[in-house]
C-alpha cells in the first residue's frame, strides 16, 4: 500500500512539471500574440505616448518586460552551475514559500495593487525604439527557451534580482514572470484605451 502511494505521489509530480511547462510557454505566446495583435498597427508615437510623466507607455511596458525577465537570466545559469551564493534565509522551507506567494499575489494581473517598480526594472529610456514589437517577440521566445531548458531545476531556490534576501524557487520565479507579464499587457491595453484620436 506504501509503495503504491509513494508511487501514485511520484507520478503526480512527474506529470505535474509537463502541465506546467504547458502552461506558461501557452500563456507566453497569448501575451506575445495579444501584444502584437493589439498594438502591431500603432505608430512609433502612439506606442510612446503617455498620458502623463508618472504612466509608461505601451512601449515602456514591453520594454520592462525584456528588462526584468533578462535580470533572472544569470541568477538561474549560476543556480545551474552550482555557483549562486543564497542567503541564510533560503534554508528556512517555509520562507521561500512565503516569498514566492507574496511576490505572486503582487504581480496578479488585476491590477488592484499599485506597485513600484525597483530602479534596476526601469524602463532602458523614455522613448523607444518602433522595433520593439520585435524585440519583444524575439525575447518571448528567449525566454521560452529559458523555461524549456531548465526543467530539472524547478525546485531549486534563487534570489530575486531586486532583493538578495527575497527568496522563492524558479518554478515560482516563472510563476511570478508569466503573471508579470500579463499585468502589464493589462497595463498597456488601458493606455491603449487613452490614446487620443
């Protein structure tokens, strides 16, 4: 009986990580298509425009996009080689839970938390390029790329690039990357709303 629920349990985590796999590169080409499909025929003006100094534009939130996720990239490849250095914190279980849910329920796409973003996750300027579209699209796949080859490290723990001392594993950093990114397609289709006519 024991081993039958040992295995029952194995296998449940063995199809589990596929399913989520499945369900973040599914959920990176709908923001990757929604954002091409919805602002692909704006001008270089109006994925730049704002309504005021304190809003990103269209193109600012893309922009903020490529920028945070790409500050994961060296963290995981040191998780990878065994070479990141974590805090004490890391070894508390509980913690690296906590963290990973908190950092999740505040990046959720509804929007109803106002947050500020770190200096480090600016926007690169306040004018952007017209090829961000592109570069968008092409970090999208990077960053599937990302998750697809790093498969066997999900429940290992990292850093967040913000906070040396905020800690989650890299399936909740994917987590909290997907849902991040659908916050801020939210947060582009309400500028987009505004844009004068």
């Amino acid at each position: 009986m024991f081993i039958r629920a040992l295995a029952n349990l194995l296998y449940i985590r063995a199809s589990a990580k596929p399913m989520t796999i499945e369900r973040w590169t599914h959920d990176i080409d709908l923001i990757t298509d929604a954002f091409k499909r919805e602002f692909g025929s704006l001008s270089i003006a109006q994925l730049n425009w704002k309504p005021n100094a304190d809003t990103w534009s269209v193109a600012q939130n893309m922009d903020h996009l490529i920028v945070i996720n790409k500050t994961y990239y060296p963290i995981i490849k040191e998780a990878r080689e065994k070479t990141l250095k974590l805090p004490f914190v890391a070894r508390i279980g509980f913690m690296v839970s906590w963290f990973g849910r908190l950092i999740l329920k505040a990046v959720q796409p509804d929007r109803k938390m106002k947050s500020k973003t770190f200096p480090i996750w600016e926007p690169t300027t306040s004018a952007i390029d017209g090829d961000i579209l592109i570069r968008f699209e092409n970090h999208q796949a990077d960053l599937k790329e990302l998750i697809r080859s790093n498969l066997d490290l999900l429940d290992k723990v990292i850093y967040s690039p913000a906070n040396k001392n905020i800690v989650y594993t890299i399936e909740a950093a994917f987590d909290i990357i997907v849902a991040h990114e659908k916050r801020h397609l939210e947060q582009a289709r309400e500028l987009r709303s505004k844009l004068p006519a």
